[in-house]
C-alpha cells in the first residue's frame, strides 16, 4: 500500500510542475508565431498605403520622378516577395522603408504639398506604420527572447529537451541600407 | 497586507469566541462581500465621473496611433478604449481589471503639451499598468485596506466595551485570568496599529508599482527620455485636476492630490516623487529592467532594488539597447498646431459646428444656435447656418 502511496506522491510532485511547465512552453512558442503574423500585418498595411501616398504627391512633385519611381518599384518588389524567405524578405522591406524615407526627406522642399490636408493624414499615417513595424519587430524579438530563455534556462531546458522546443531566431536586421540614417540636406 | 487582515482575524476571533478560526473565516466573507461589490461596479462609474469621452480613430489620429502602436509593443490582445477629458490640467490615467478590455484616458490638456514621443512615453506607462495588472492588484489591496479598517473600528469598539463592562466569558482553558488581559491588550494595541500599518503598505505597493510602469514604459518604447521629458512637463505644471478621485488615484500618471508647492515625496503619496523618476529614466544606459534597477541603485546610492525578482527574471539580464529620438511627423510639430488639434477635437465631440469663411476664418456653431444666418466677425461676410 505504501508503494502506491509513494508513486502517487512522486506523481504528483513532478509532474505539475512538469505539466505547467509545458504548458508555459506552448504559450511561449505561440506567442512567438503570433508576434510574427502581426509584423506581416504590418507590412501589408504599408503596402496598402503606399498607392494613396503617390497619388497626392504626384500632382505636387513632378520633378522628383526618380524618387517617387523609386518608392513605387521598391513597394512593387517588396510584395513579389512577401511569400519568399524571412533574409530576401527583410530586405526588400528594408529597400522599401529606405526609400520611403528619402521621399518624406525631399517633401521638405514643397511647402505646399506639406499645407496639404491630405498629405500631412498621410504622413502621420506612414510615420504610425514605419513606428508599427518596428515595434512589431520588437515585440517578436522580445517574445523570441522570453521563449529562448524558457527553452535554455534550468529547470525548464529539461522540460523542453524532452518536448522537442528548440530556440527561435531574432529578426536582424541585415541590411545595410536600412541601417544607414537617411542624408537630409538643407541647402 | 493579507497578512495584517489574518492577523486582525485571529486576534478578534481569539478575544470574541476563543476560536482563532472562525475571526478569520469571518473576515475573510467580509473580504469577499466587499470584492464582490467592487468587482461588479465596473468602469464606466469611474470614467462618467470623470467626464471622460470616448474618441474613434478619426477624432484624433495621432492619439489613437499611439495607443495602437504601444498595444503592438507591449502585446496587450485587444486595442484599448479611448477616453479624453475635458480639463486644462495635465494628467492621465489607465483602468480595466482585464488587459481584455481596459481603458485608457488622457487630458486635453496633456494632449495638447506633448510632442509624439513624450505621449508616446505617457502611454506607455499607462499600458504598463494595464498589462501588469495593477488595477486589479491595487484595487484587491483598497479592498484588504478598507476590510482591515472596518474590522479594527468595530473590532476595537468592542473589546473596549466588553472589558469595561466585565462581561467576559472567562477562558475553559487553565490560562486563567492574566493570559487573557495579556492577550486583550494586545489585541487592542494591533487593532489601533493595524490601519496604520496597512495605510502605509498601501502606499509603499502603489510606489513600487509605478516604478515598475515607468521601467516597463522604457522597455516598450526603448527611449526612456520621451517619459522623462513628458514627467518635466507634468512636473512643472501645478494645476489641480478638477475631477480627481480618491479610488482611482494609484492610476493616475502623476500624483492628482499634490499640494501647491509640497514635495509629495512622504510616505503617504501613491507616486513617488516625479523629480526622482525623471531622474532614473535620465541615468538608464539601455531599455532593460536590469538597466532600470541599476539606474535606480545608483540614484539612491546604492540602496536596494525596484524591480521584483519574478519580473526580473521574466526578461533576463540581456543588454537592450535605446533608440535615437526619432523625427517627429509635421503634423503637430508645433505646440500652437497641437493646441488647434486638440480644440478641434473638443469642438467636435461637444457637436459644434464649423463654418469656413472665405478670409480664413472658422467660425464654430454652438449646437443649439437657432439664428439661419450668421456674420464672420473678420471680414463681415454673412453665412447661411
């Protein structure tokens, strides 16, 4: 009798925590998925917002044809590739933000376009999505972070060895041009 | 605190029927009527008194952007409502027992003052408290607080009666006489204490957790001097905010009872002094929690830390670096074009109407103005209402 009690009891005690554990694992990892799923959601919004943005600028800026070709071509390449690998993916995103900021750099030299109603909703707009992506960007790094640390940290790296919960990868960016600060000149 | 409220339970119930175990069973229903009575009254009792509106995207663009983008920062699931208050005095506040559905509030006049990375900054800090559940936490201890009053009030007023009367039961057990007059005034003595006590407890949770918002606002955003400039903003205004209240005042961003020129830094005040917040916010070398205790043992010169071990250990000690102060969007750069955003809004929430005349000028309708015809006090042209 006092075997079954024992076994009970051995049971008990390591297979709660070993359940919450487990549990915590699985919450870690998904929250990871999701944080990444919001950065597409993200992205796709500024896909949205980009034609709109051209439209209103066009009319004003018919001298900055490269710049406004640039963004269009950018955001072209940047949606062909959104079904490809997360590497080619960050940086046609990166080639997007970079040239959508030396757009919004050159917009300094027209003030009317910059008295426009329309325009300045549509800058806050882009400023909220460029600010939306990276912290959505943050987010899944920090998520990741908490998740890794679960996976390798004791006593939980027991748990996760045991489940097959392998550490994820951090978003890096990679990309020189993302990296590089945007040259505003004012002369 | 639940440690002062057991105590109160086990003292009474030892004085009143010599069973430790039915004081603090007793207490405990207490404590839960009252749980109960706050947990259902909700919210929008605390905002109606306020006079707070609730805002939709359009309203105000910026705002609502803000609080999408520190949701997607902090993780919070659902997007939280909105609410701005009518008042010049600059403050803020957070409330919602579930991070499911939370409010967050801002006054027009704090709207109007901040520049995009100090509201960001505000708001961070109040989607902290949300997501930290500091609501609930605080809004459990008002209760502890208010049970323990009530059980050492009537707990007090009958051990002081009953001895004066003489109608104690005398103890079964072989104590005698002198055990229970020891046990009596001991009781006694805790009853008065226990309010105190737990008043400060009260308090000193409150400090802690707002350096906890303040230390998670610097993770989310990852630039703590957005916060630390909006705290100088705050700071130095003393305006009162009209419709402050006791319940609610843990979540306000800044200490809403301050007194005129009073340092609220003494044990009584739910925030801790703003000075000193901006202080380690300033001195933090990267956006982690271990930057922000570091930041705050050096400020204190070395005395303890602020952030518990549990939320430590949650994001490890990795370096977490800040960002560069990002460029503001023209839109509201100015403080004279946020002050017009900001008027904007609050004439269209109170319905008025505009009327744009050819010189420039906008003339705003009352929403009851009867009159069909209406003269612009500029150029002297008349409009049709």
């Amino acid at each position: 009798m006092l075997a079954v009690w024992i076994i009970i009891g051995i049971i008990v005690v390591f297979g709660i925590p070993f359940i919450a554990t487990y549990n915590g694992l699985v919450r870690r990892r998904n929250q990871v998925k999701n944080a990444w799923a919001q950065i597409d959601v993200q992205l796709k919004r500024r896909y949205d917002l980009i034609p709109n943005l051209m439209e209103t600028v066009k009319g004003y800026m018919k001298h900055e044809r490269e710049t406004l070709e640039a963004v269009t071509n950018a955001r072209n390449l940047a949606q062909q590739v959104s079904s490809a690998g997360a590497g080619e993916r960050a940086k046609a995103e990166g080639e997007l933000s970079s040239a959508l900021s030396r757009l919004l750099a050159v917009v300094e030299n027209y003030p009317d376009l910059k008295a426009n109603q329309n325009f300045l909703a549509l800058q806050e707009e882009l400023t909220s999505t460029e600010n939306k992506i990276s912290f959505s960007r943050q987010y899944y790094n920090d998520s990741v972070l908490r998740y890794n640390n679960q996976t390798q940290m004791f006593p939980s790296n027991i748990v996760a060895g045991m489940t097959g919960f392998k550490a994820s990868e951090f978003f890096e960016v990679t990309v020189a041009a993302e990296r590089e600060a945007p040259k505003v000149s004012f002369t | 605190m639940a440690v002062v409220l057991a105590l109160i339970g086990f003292f009474l119930g030892l004085s009143f029927f010599d069973n430790a175990i039915a004081g603090l069973v007793i207490a405990i229903i207490i404590w839960a009527l009252l749980s109960t009575f706050a947990y259902f009254s909700g919210d929008s009792l605390l905002l109606g008194m306020s006079r707070a509106r609730k805002i939709k995207r359009d309203d105000h663009p910026r705002l609502y952007n803000v609080v999408e983008e520190m949701k997607i920062a902090s993780g919070l699931e659902n997007m939280p409502d909105i609410y701005i208050i009518d008042d010049p005095a600059l403050n803020a506040f957070a409330t919602g027992r579930d991070p499911k559905r939370a409010s967050v509030a801002i006054t027009s006049g704090l709207l109007q003052k901040l520049n995009r990375d100090e509201l960001q900054g505000v708001i961070a800090h109040e989607i902290s408290h949300i997501k930290n559940r500091d609501v609930l936490l605080m809004a459990m201890c008002g209760i502890l607080l208010g049970t323990i009053v009530i059980l050492a009030w009537y707990g007090s007023r009958f051990l002081i009666f009953g001895s004066m009367t003489g109608s104690r039961r005398s103890s079964s057990s072989a104590g005698g006489g002198q055990a229970q007059i020891i046990i009596l005034v001991l009781a006694l003595v805790f009853m008065i204490l226990a309010p105190i006590i737990a008043q400060f407890i009260y308090f000193a949770i409150s400090r802690k957790r707002e350096y906890l918002a303040d230390a998670s606002a610097a993770l989310y955003t990852r630039y703590p001097e957005g916060l630390a400039s909006a705290l100088e903003k705050l700071g130095a205004s003393t305006q009162q905010l009209k419709t402050a209240n006791q319940a609610n005042a843990p979540m306000y961003i800044i200490n809403p009872f301050r007194k005129k020129g009073l340092k609220a830094s003494d044990l009584t005040s739910t925030h801790p002094p703003i000075s000193e917040r901006i202080r380690i916010l300033r001195a933090m070398s990267g956006a982690s929690f271990a930057n922000y205790d570091e930041s705050y043992r050096q400020v204190h010169r070395g005395k303890g830390n602020i952030i518990g071990a549990a939320a430590l250990a949650g994001t490890g000690t990795e370096a977490i670096s800040l960002r560069d102060a990002k460029l503001e969007a023209p839109l509201g750069t100015g403080k004279l074009e946020r002050a017009r955003d900001t008027s904007d809004l609050m004439w269209r929430l109170n319905d008025y109407k505009t009327i744009t005349c050819e010189c420039g000028t906008r003339l705003r309708i009352p929403p009851r103005f009867r009159e069909s015809r209406v003269q612009c006090p500029h150029c002297g042209r008349i409009h049709r209402v």
